[in-house]
C-alpha cells in the first residue's frame, strides 16, 4: 500500500516546529520600497553546522520565493516569537488582501545579504548564499550565517527563560508551556 501525501503530511505535522520568516533582496527589483523585499513563512529550517556556520531552509520549487532565492545572493532569516502570530500570517499569505506584508512593520536591513531583518523577532540570521540542493519538490537552500542578532541578548538567565518562542504544531500555533 503506497503512502498517501495526505498521511505523509498528516505525520509530519505531528512534529513541533519553530516559525520563521526567510526574508531577501531581489536583485531584479527596482532600488526603493517594498517591492525589492519579500518573505515567506517557514517552518522548515534548521542549523547545519557550527564550523562554518550554516543553516538550511526548505523553500517549494514552484513558489514566488524559490525563483527569488535562486537570484538573490542571500537571505535573512527571522526566527518569531510567540507575540508574531500576525507576522507569520502576513508571510504565509494569509494577511489583508491588497496590502503588503511590510505595513507597518519596523525592521533592519542585513549587512550581508540586504534583506529586512524583522525586529521583535527572538533572533535574526543575516546569510549569504551558500548552496542549494535539490529536494524533490522542494530546494534545500543553505545559508552561512555572517551576523546574527538576540533579543534579549543582554538579559539575565532568568530574564531568558522568559523568552517565548512561536510554534506550529499539528495544523495550529503553539507556545511553550512549563518544563516538566
């Protein structure tokens, strides 16, 4: 009996995931405003290595972000707190139709690869383009990391423990309970 894709992503929503938005700089786009900008929701992301140090993102092969990517010379990665809900919707597409994903968001531009950094996030990586593999329907796009920024950096370890990252789980947004 052949695995349904219904069953396969049935299964693999059962694995928590932290959110994400991958965020970058077409270079095809015209110098000023949003339209040069774009992000998308992923949950799909992951450390690679420490030494260099990479990350991977898994981007659709048939979505507006991959054809990006594949110009862009980085990206930027924005890892959500559990506060962003409505950013991760923006980037997802499931915000207010008409209006760009930016409005009123504040953010930084990264150094490296030119892309908005979203501020508020618990962390952002700002990479350059490392390599890109293929992955069925999907490309596995890696990134070494080049700077990073904390929120909360300067807290106490206690202040940390305060810090609440934005989850999906099973179809659904999800925060961090209580440790066992």
């Amino acid at each position: 009996m052949a695995l349904s894709p219904a069953d396969f992503k049935a299964a693999l929503g059962r694995f928590a995931s932290g959110v994400t938005v991958v965020t970058l700089r077409d270079p095809d786009a015209g110098p000023d405003g949003d339209a040069g900008h774009h992000g998308m929701t992923a949950s799909a992301f992951c450390s690679l290595s420490l030494d260099p140090p990479l990350v991977l993102v898994c981007v659709g092969n048939r979505g507006d972000t991959h054809a990006r990517l594949l110009r862009a010379d980085g990206f930027a990665i924005n890892i959500l707190n559990d506060a962003q809900v409505d950013v991760s919707n923006r980037f997802a597409g499931w915000g207010s139709p008409g209006g760009s994903p930016w409005d009123g968001l504040s953010f930084q531009l990264g150094a490296v690869s030119g892309a908005r950094l979203i501020d508020g996030s618990l962390a952002t990586l700002d990479c350059k383009r490392w390599n890109r593999l293929d992955g069925g329907d999907h490309s596995i796009f890696i990134g070494e990391v080049h700077a990073t920024t904390l929120r909360g950096e300067t807290l106490r370890d206690e202040a940390q423990s305060e810090l609440s990252p934005l989850l999906y789980f099973s179809g659904r947004y999800r925060t961090v309970g209580t440790a066992p």
